[in-house]
C-alpha cells in the first residue's frame, strides 16, 4: 500500500466516522427525528450572518417542513458515514456528503469562523471522490476487482 493510498484510506475512515458518529448523535441523543429539536439551530442560522437567499430557504422551506428535512439530514450522514467506512459507493457518498457540507456551509455563512470545519471537509471530500479511495481497503476495490474477473 502506498503512502497516497494509506493517506485515502485514513482519510475516508475519518470522514465517514465523523457522518456516522453526526448521524447517531442527532437519533440517539438530540432526538432530531420526532421532535422539534432542529428548530433551535435553525434558527441560530437564521439570526447569524449566513447569506440572505439561504436564510429565505431555511424560514420558507425547511421550518415549514422541519420532520422530513430532519429524517433527510439524518439519513444522509447515516448513509455517507455507512459507505465511506465500507468503502461502498464512495464517489456518490462524496458527492452527498459534499452537498449536505455545502448546506452546513451556507447555514453559517462563509466568512463564519464556525464554517471553518467545513471548509476543510470540503476539500477532503472532493481528495477522496478524485482519489477513488473507495478502491483502497474498501467494498468498492473488490466489486472492481471482481467485475475484471480477479
């Protein structure tokens, strides 16, 4: 294995460590699933300096529809979290994970010290959709070596 691979690997094992750990968290301890538990951050995202056309997304689509955008969060760092750490369908589990980030990133506002975290998983993900690191240690590498016949 070599240093870039082991580098994918560690990166995609932390990745989706932190979505799974994000997603249990919200079900297990928040309870973001069957209560109004995500409207108290929703609404310290409409009052911080996020931009204005996001914060008009959040107050006019996502509020009103608080439950099925809860159940599609947690779904989705649930799915991300499952398929980095399988190695499973890594480059799609990139692409959501990267557009659940984009989310993260718009609530807080780009120029929020807080979103800094997010800027630095953005360029992880996009490291490890470039890298196919799916393919090193991961179910991804076996289905390729599979299909060829190996």
């Amino acid at each position: 294995m070599s240093r870039l691979d082991l580098g994918l690997l560690i990166g995609r094992l932390f990745t989706g460590y932190w979505f799974l750990s994000a997603s249990l968290i919200k079900i297990f301890e928040r309870n973001y699933l069957f209560s109004d538990a995500l409207l108290g951050p929703l609404n310290a995202f409409l009052a911080g300096p996020g931009p204005e056309w996001y914060k008009a997304f959040l107050a006019h689509v996502v509020i009103p529809n608080l439950r099925p955008f809860a159940w599609l969060d947690v779904a989705g760092e649930f799915c991300v979290g499952v398929g980095l750490l399988l190695g499973l369908w890594t480059r799609p589990s990139c692409l959501v994970a990267l557009f659940l980030v984009l989310n993260y990133l718009s609530a807080k506002g780009f120029d929020n010290p807080a979103a800094g975290v997010d800027k630095v998983f953005i360029v992880l993900l996009l490291i490890l959709y470039l890298g196919h690191a799916g393919r090193v240690l991961g179910l991804d590498g076996w289905r390729l070596k599979r299909a060829a016949g190996g």
